[in-house]
C-alpha cells in the first residue's frame, strides 16, 4: 500500500527531528519506508511517499493519539492513498 502525505510544516527543522524519532514507531505500525520531496519553492511544504504493508497498518498509525497531536503541533497534513503504481520507461 503506498500513501503520498502533502505535508504545510510550521517549522522543516524541528518537524524533520520529529520524523526521524519516529522511525521505529512506524516500522512496528507496518511502514516500509518513506521518501521525503521537500518543496524548492516553499521549504516548509513537503511530500512524503509512504510504502505501507497494508491500508489497516498506516490507519492504525495515524489514528494513534500521540501521532495525530504531533501532526497538528507541526502543521497541516493531506493524505493521498494511491491505488496504482507504475514506472515508464526511459
């Protein structure tokens, strides 16, 4: 299961500590992995490309209490489930 995660930060450099402690957490919660684009334009914008071992697993995650109060203390978020992935050639 893949997830895009729009994210309007307050602040990129606290938000990003954050992230980082929470790794092990979302690895328990099924997480696979994530990328992060940060926006050139907007530094504090950035988009996360989530790899998740199933749609319960991230729900679960994000429903927990302590997660959803740190998402709202660093900012806005928008998440995207993606139902397809696929990869053009060169």
């Amino acid at each position: 299961m893949n997830i895009i995660v729009k994210r309007k930060l307050k602040d990129y450099e606290s938000w990003k500590e954050l992230v980082s402690e929470m790794d092990g957490l979302r690895q328990e919660y099924g997480s696979q992995g994530v990328t992060v684009y940060r926006n050139a334009g907007d530094l504090n914008e950035v988009y996360l490309v989530f790899e998740w071992s199933d749609d319960r697993s991230y729900h679960e995650y994000f429903n927990r209490p302590d997660v959803q109060q740190a998402l709202t203390n660093s900012g806005t978020t928008q998440i995207i489930e993606v139902s397809e992935v696929f990869h053009l050639p060169y």
